[in-house]
C-alpha cells in the first residue's frame, strides 16, 4: 500500500517536472534558458505595480485613504512609542541618563519639528533612527490633518 502511494506522489512529481527522474512516460522538462541583466521590460513592470501596491496598502492602512484620522494618529502613536523604545535600547549612548520617559519626549519633538535641536549623546544607529522619525512624523500628521479637514468639509 506504501508502495503504490510512493508511485503516485513520484508519477505526479515527475508530471509536474519537480523532479529529475527520467522513465517511461516522463521525460525530463526541457531546460530552461538563463536569464541575465537587463530583465524584460515586463519584469520591470510588475516589479513597479509591487510597488504601487505596497504603498497603496500602507496609505490605507495608515489612514484608511486620507479619511480616518483616527487611523493616522494611532499610526503616529505606534510610530512614536516604538521609536522611544528603540532609542531606549540603541539610541542613546550608556552615559546619557535617558530613560524611556526622556525617550518619548526627544521622539515627540524630534516627530513635530522641522528644526534640529540640541542632540542627546546618540549613538551610531540614533541618528537613522531620528532620520526615519522626522521624515514618517510629520507624514502621518499631514494625513491625519487630511483627513480631518474631509471630514469637516462634509
């Protein structure tokens, strides 16, 4: 009985051409050839409509499409207590004295403002990290404040 389910999953395998095994009734799929750079145009294609996509599913995802405002402000929420938690534990240097409390106040001003304050001690990965910060900070206000004003204008 093992025997003859073996043979099966093997027949159905080789018919698949997920396996190597040449015998009557299954040859061997033809090779395929080797692709190099530069790609098809239409690989490029769907690369760039992934992409779209993706941006797509983070814009609803953040703010419902610019019209739940609530959605923006928990986005920015998460986004601020995360980072505050990854400046806890990476950001700052040992010497700074900066616990998490200090921590969500430098992301807050560091998400709100434009202007570059006086640094904290950073270590080598702080400053991407506050780079990441002021660039998704006022993005996620500007769609919150979106969705606000199309919710007043209604």
């Amino acid at each position: 009985m093992a025997a003859l389910f073996a043979a099966r999953l093997l027949l159905r395998a080789c018919r698949s051409g997920r396996t190597a095994l040449t015998f009557a009734g299954c040859p061997l799929p033809p090779a395929e050839p080797v692709r190099s750079w530069p790609r098809p145009a239409h690989w490029r294609g769907s690369l760039i409509a992934r992409g779209e996509h993706a941006l797509l599913w983070l814009y609803w995802l953040t703010s419902g499409y610019g019209l739940r405002a609530l959605r923006a402000f928990t986005s920015l929420a998460v986004l601020v207590a995360v980072t505050a938690g990854a400046f806890t534990a990476w950001g700052f240097k040992r010497g700074s004295h900066l616990d998490y409390a200090g921590s969500v106040q430098y992301t807050l001003r560091a998400a709100t403002s434009f202007l570059h304050g006086p640094d904290p001690n950073l270590t080598g990965a702080g400053p991407w990290m506050e780079l990441t910060l002021r660039f998704t900070g006022p993005l996620l206000f500007g769609l919150a404040v979106l969705a606000l004003r199309s919710r007043v204008k209604r």
